[in-house]
C-alpha cells in the first residue's frame, strides 16, 4: 500500500482511450498485436519512444479534491431522488 506521505512526482499523463487506439494501430503496423498486456505495455513504451508523444499537465490539487468529493455527490443526489419518490 501506498504511503500518502511519499511525495508524487508530477510526469506526463496521456488519453487513456486515444492511447490505445493509437497503440493498436501502431503494433498493428509492426504486426504485433497482441491480447497481452505485457505485450500491449511494451508496445504503447515503444510507441511513446519513436513517436515523441505530448503529454497532458498533471491533475491539480483543485482538481484531485473535486475527484475526492465526487462520490459523495453522487451518493446524495441519488438519496434525494429515493426520497422524493417516496414521498411522492
């Protein structure tokens, strides 16, 4: 487990989806393909190093404590919506 004193260090941050879209086609071109991760890992590591690609910023501390408050919201807007059906 994680210690939450270890300090992160901010690296860069790519699209989740628009990364393995551009994974596949990449090991497809290469004829790799794989339903591996660790071949898939090794792929996205090879696509990165040839391709150069940017990254996004790293998440802010704003943005992390919106994430963290996130579930929470969702949990009361879905008691309010319980509520009002039963007392209808």
């Amino acid at each position: 487990m994680k210690s939450r004193f270890v300090r992160r260090v901010p690296r860069p941050v790519f699209r989740r989806s628009a990364l393995i879209r551009a994974g596949r086609a990449f090991a497809t071109s290469l004829r790799r393909l794989a339903k591996i991760d660790r071949v898939d890992a090794s792929m996205i590591r090879e696509m990165a190093r040839r391709l150069d690609l940017p990254g996004c910023p790293p998440e802010t501390e704003e943005v992390s404590q919106l994430k963290a408050l996130q579930p929470r919201r969702r949990q009361r807007v879905e008691d309010a919506r319980r509520e009002k059906i039963c007392l209808g």
